[in-house]
C-alpha cells in the first residue's frame, strides 16, 4: 500500500503513456486500413470489373428473317376460280368452244430464229495511171427495206471519203493482188480487215419464223415492225434476238415473249 501511495502519479502517469502508444499504434493501422479501402474505392470506380455478358438468343428474330425470305404466295390465277373464274372463248376454226388460256400469242410457237448478217467481201481491184481502185461488195440482210438487202458493191480507193458503210483506210500487198484491206466501219467506228478468202461478217439483226396451230397459220422470215394477225387481232414483231421474239398487241400495245429453244 505504501508503495502505492508513494508511487501513485508514476504509476497513473505510466499508464496514460501506455494508453498513448497503443493509440498511436493503433491509427497507424487505422490510417493505412483506410488508404487501402479508399484505394479499392477509387480503383473500383476507374476500372470497374463488368461479367462478360452472354450471347443474345436471336432465334425468334432470325425466324421472322427467314419467313420473309421466303414468303408464302397464293395464287389466285392458274388454279383459283372464285377470284379468276374459268373464260371460254369460241375456237375461230370451227366454232367450239375452249379455254381462253389456250389461244393467244402465248400458245404461239417459235420455229425457228435466224441472225441476219452484214456481209463485206473484196471482190476485185484495178490499177491503171489513176491509180489502184477496189471493188468491195456490201450484203445488208438486216436492211429494214427489201431493195437494201440485196448485195451491192462499192468502188473506193485510199484517200476517198466514206461511203454509207465504210472508210478505206489501208492496203496490204500488192495494189494489183492485196493480201487485205483495212477498211473502218461507219456505224460503229470499228476497224476491220478484208481479204478475198476472208469476208467481213457482222449479225445485225434476226429474222424469225412461229405458228398459232389454233388456226394452222404459220409465219415464216418475220422481221422486226413485220405485222401479223391472228385470232382477230393485229400484232407488230416488236424485238428479236436469239433466245426469244416478242410480240406486241396493236390493241393495248400488250408484249408478249416467246422463248426460242433450238432443236438439238
């Protein structure tokens, strides 16, 4: 007890030093606790952790893509009879009666179609002291008119202007027996070669032949603008190629294509 009573302020005085370096001890593991939450914070904000996100399920939209693609068509023509009822028409030929699908330009059938060339031949050449001149003979089966379709010949030397065809441009050879000529086209500006052996050809337009077995006609070497008529209406050849020849109605200028299909 005397002990305590001589040592009380050293002993209270100890004790508040302690107290004072455990508080002490105790911010500086407070202070750095609370830099590292306040740096997970910060970090947290500035670079935040996002979870992948998982694939969209696009099934239903990629279903309604596909139906549009491919939509579903009703047809209300060939089979249907409530919207298009069935027409019948009175066969010319006899007086029966059949379905209108089965007259008209569409039952028409193409025979045959046949290109229509320009032809451009070297066919002589005369030298005399004017000069060489030649003789080039110019074949136009595509002519709207007949009298131009007829071969015809042209006399043209170097240095003359150019015909309705052609320009002389150039000889090789011999003036008496060229090898060839140059010559340069006047519609198209193309520049072409001439020989004796090696004609000049060109498809410059076609010619075509069909039926209508309704009535057993036949046309035979029609050309574009020829008119034809059958089943009671007038029809102008509008336009011929190779693969199909169309047919307009006078009527209500309706065109109708007729494919070509060459006979193997």
């Amino acid at each position: 007890m005397d002990f305590l009573k001589k040592n009380y302020e050293k002993i209270v005085l100890g004790l508040v030093l302690a107290g004072l370096v455990g508080a002490l001890v105790f911010m500086l593991f407070y202070i750095n606790a609370d830099r590292q939450q306040m740096e997970e914070k910060t970090s947290s904000v500035i670079n935040p952790k996002v979870n992948q996100l998982t694939n969209l399920d696009l099934t239903i939209q990629n279903n309604a893509l596909a139906r549009l693609k491919a939509p579903y068509v009703l047809d209300f023509e060939t089979g249907n009879k409530v919207f298009n009822p069935m027409e019948w028409q009175k066969n010319p030929a006899d007086g029966s009666l059949i379905r209108a699908a089965k007259v008209g330009p569409q039952v028409c059938v193409v025979t045959n179609i046949t290109p229509l060339f320009l032809i451009i031949t070297l066919e002589a050449s005369v030298t005399n002291e004017l000069g060489a001149r030649y003789t080039l003979g110019v074949e136009k089966q595509g002519a709207t008119t007949a009298t131009k379709r007829h071969k015809t010949q042209r006399f043209v030397s170097i240095g003359d202007k150019a015909n309705d065809v052609f320009a002389l441009l150039e000889v090789k050879g011999t003036a008496e027996n060229p090898d060839f000529v140059s010559i340069k086209l006047v519609d198209s500006g193309e520049t072409v070669s001439v020989s004796k052996d090696n004609p000049y050809r060109r498809v410059d337009a076609y010619s075509a032949g069909f039926r209508y077995d309704l009535e057993r006609k036949g046309f035979a070497n029609r050309r574009v603008g020829d008119k034809v008529t059958f089943g009671g209406t007038d029809y102008v050849m509008s336009e011929i190629n190779q693969n199909e020849l169309i047919l307009a109605d006078q009527t209500n200028q309706k065109k109708t294509i007729l494919p070509f299909t060459p006979a193997p």
